[in-house]
C-alpha cells in the first residue's frame, strides 16, 4: 500500500471525499504487477466502515477518517 493517513475529528462536520482507484487497482505496464486498490474507512469507536471512492458525509466528533492510498503500478524494464 502507498501512504496511509488517518484524521481525527475533533467537532462534528461534513467530510467530503473525492478519490480514484479504489475498485480497479492501478494497472503495471511492459510486464510490470498491479498494485493494490486504495481504501478510504471511517472509524467508529471499535468499527470500521467501508467508504466509497466519492463520497459526502455527516461524521461525528472523535471519529477517524483513514484515506489509503495507492502506489502506482509496476514497469517492467526488461
């Protein structure tokens, strides 16, 4: 996977997120391997619920947003 970040909420709010290669994962070229696919989770207290790659919300105070992003895909050079 390529970079993590989680953010707290620390009031609540509406959270918007506007997001790419969640479903298909980022393709190799000339050989090079697929990556994985991104995630983006929201955090309720000891759940985790599975967001879509566009998405506008209400989110509550304390919980946590994770947005995982992926790397690009592989490139074979030989």
């Amino acid at each position: 996977m390529g970079i993590c970040r989680s953010i707290q909420v620390f009031t609540d709010c509406v959270v918007s997120i506007q997001s790419e290669r969640r479903r298909f994962a980022p393709y190799g070229l000339f050989g090079g391997e697929e990556r994985q696919r991104g995630r983006n989770v929201l955090v309720e207290g000891d759940q985790e619920i599975e967001l879509p790659s566009k998405a506008t919300m209400q989110v509550k105070k304390g919980n946590i947003l994770k947005i995982q992003t992926p790397g690009g895909g592989g490139y074979d050079t030989e």
